[in-house]
C-alpha cells in the first residue's frame, strides 16, 4: 500500500494490514486499508484444471482401399500387441462400410 504519513507528510510505502514507519519522522502510521485480518488471509488460487479432452472415436482418414467395397478412404490408427515384441499393427475401417482390416507395419 502507498499512504502518507500523517505527521510529515511523507510519502510511505509498505505491506497493506502492517504499521508502516515512516522513513522521514518516525512516525508509525496505522495501516489504513480496510482489510481486516480475516480478509487478508490469502485466498488459495484454485488451479484451473483443464479436464482432459476426452478419447474421441474421431480417427485420422487415410488414403486406403477398402477390400469389400472398393472405397479408398478408411480410418486408421494403430495399435501395439500386447506381447509387446510384436510389430504395430495398423488398423483401417472403410469410412463407407465401416468394414475393419488390419495391417502389419
Ligand atoms: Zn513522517
Ligand atoms: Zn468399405
């Protein structure tokens, strides 16, 4: 807070709720903020938690033929086995038929 000091005139700094003294006279001014000591407890930021976006069943459209009805747009996205020395695996579903194939990388 920035105050005067009431006896010189002073201009006095200090931290809002404390007496501030004033560096010219002396004189201990009151802190004259209207903030009480309750008010002055800080209030805890809540963190702004940003929820996680949300699995979408929105896949990427790549450039791949559909076996069964010959479109040649298909959603893919890829997978790892579980056993884990076992190569990607690319899965594709026909954006038309929604017929489902996989492929090895
Ligand atoms: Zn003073
Ligand atoms: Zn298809």
């Amino acid at each position: 807070m920035v105050d005067f000091c009431e006896k010189c005139g002073t201009l006095i700094m200090g931290k809002a709720g404390e007496d501030i003294k004033c560096s010219s006279c002396g004189h201990t001014a009151k802190a004259t903020t209207s903030m009480s000591l309750s008010q002055k407890v800080d209030k805890k930021k809540e963190l702004e938690v940003l929820g996680d976006e949300s699995e979408t069943e929105v896949y990427p459209l790549a450039d791949a033929q559909c076996e069964r009805c010959g479109h040649d747009k298909a959603y893919f996205w890829s997978k790892q086995m579980i056993a884990g020395d076992e190569p990607e695996t690319q899965f594709y579903k026909c954006e038309k038929c929604s017929h489902q194939w996989r492929d090895y990388m």
